[in-house]
C-alpha cells in the first residue's frame, strides 16, 4: 500500500523514534503532522522534512492533555482533511525500584502511557469510522512482554498498550476496516533513559554498556513496512530487539 497522500499523526516526534518515523514517512509521501512539547525541535523537523520535498505540520501538544488534542484534529482536518494513520509514540520510562517509592513518576508514567495513548485512540476514530479505514500504530515494548527490575510500572504501562491494541483491533478491524499493529522494541538508542533519576537503576543498566542498541531508524522501518502491506494484510505486533539482546 502506498503512502503517497495519506495523513499521519506522530506523537513524540521531536526526537528518538518519533522523528525518525516522521522523516521516514514524509519521504514515503504521506503528509505527516508532527506534535510534542518542543516547538523548536518540532520546527527544526519541518524544516528538515520540507528540504527533502516532504510535507509536514507542526502542532505543538502534550498528549496527556484532551484540549490540546482536540486541537490537533482541528488543525489537521484543516490543513489535510481528515486522518489516515495515528503513531502513538509519545512516552516516557523513568525505571525505578518500587521500594524507592517513586510515586510521582509512576504516576507520570500512567498518564502519558496509558492516558496520552487512550486520548490519540480516541481522537482519531471517529475519522476511522467515517471513512472505514486507517491504521493505529501504538508503541509498546519487549518490556509489554517481559517484566525486568526496576521496570514493575513502566512495564505495566508497555502490557497496556499491548491489551489496548488487541482490544481496538477486535472491535475496529472487521467493523471498519481499522488496523492495529503493537510495536515491540527492545533497547533503542534514544533520550528514554535520561528520566531516570533512581541510582540505583543507573548502576544496573552499567550492565548492557556494551549491548549494539537499536537505533530509531530501525523502529521506523518496521512502523513503515506495517503501514505499507497490501489492504487485506494486518500486521498486528512487530517485535524487535538488539540481535544480542538477551532480556
């Protein structure tokens, strides 16, 4: 399936993953409207994007927020029309021990995760609906998988995403012609890690120093070759780790 035209939300797009997607994605031809917190990284992207013939839309957003989505439609809708493709990219992973008891963060974890995901899912579907088609691409992790230490909320949040995805496929897929793929990846070179405040986590992850991590290009290929199977194809879960990954 061809991308050439088709409208795409990228949550989290001012670094890591979420810009690689969108570079990845404009190249490809789809219009790609790009939001997070930072303005001017979000613009420097554009600038980038739009220097290689691509099409971009800046609306800056924290998905934790209803109103600020509700403007992200609108501004889309005005600018494209309507809504092809959501990325729920946006999220954060500051690990920490549950004895540390950093309730602050776990709860920052659960609004952003879980909370700015529900809000993505929700403002697009109604678009899905109209025109019984589009794709849903929600970022988990291995860690949606297999729980480590340190990371007792963070993968909780990665296990909702997964249950969430699995869960909009049954009802949208057959009714409106909706796919879902849950993204997997084990460790990718991004900023992720510098949330982490627990020191006692740091000293852990000295452990992987030497692990060849992935890089975002990596997860932006498999996000790309899901939105481009043939229409009767769905690709519901791509895992993806470091080949000498051993979690």
């Amino acid at each position: 399936m061809s991308l050439e035209n088709k409208t795409v939300i990228i949550t989290g797009a001012s670094s890591g993953i979420g810009e690689a997607t969108a570079k990845k994605l404009a190249g490809a031809g789809a219009k790609v409207v790009i939001t997070a917190r930072r303005t001017e990284r979000l613009n420097e992207l554009k600038e980038t994007i739009e220097k290689d013939g691509g099409t971009a839309l800046v609306v800056t957003a924290d998905v934790t927020s209803k109103d600020d989505w509700k403007n992200i439609i609108e501004k889309t809708h005005e600018t494209f029309g309507k809504v092809d493709v959501l990325v729920n990219n946006a999220g954060l992973m500051p690990l920490s021990f549950v004895e540390n008891l950093k309730t602050d963060e776990w709860d920052t974890m659960v609004d952003v995760n879980i909370k700015g995901v529900l809000n993505g899912v929700s403002s697009v579907v109604p678009d899905m609906k109209e025109n019984k088609s589009g794709h849903i691409i929600n970022i988990s992790s291995v860690a949606g998988r297999k729980i480590m230490p340190a990371g007792s909320v963070y993968c909780a949040t990665k296990y909702a995403v997964r249950a969430l995805s699995e869960g909009i496929r049954l009802e949208m897929g057959p009714k409106y012609n909706t796919k879902v793929t849950s993204i997997e990846p084990g460790f990718v070179a991004t900023e992720l890690t510098q949330t982490i405040t627990d020191d006692d986590v740091q000293d852990m992850l000295s452990q992987f120093a030497d692990l060849k991590t992935l890089e975002a290009e990596d997860i932006a290929n498999s996000i790309h070759y899901a939105l481009t199977q043939p229409e009767h194809s769905s690709v519901n879960e791509i895992l993806i780790r470091p080949t000498n990954q051993d979690l």
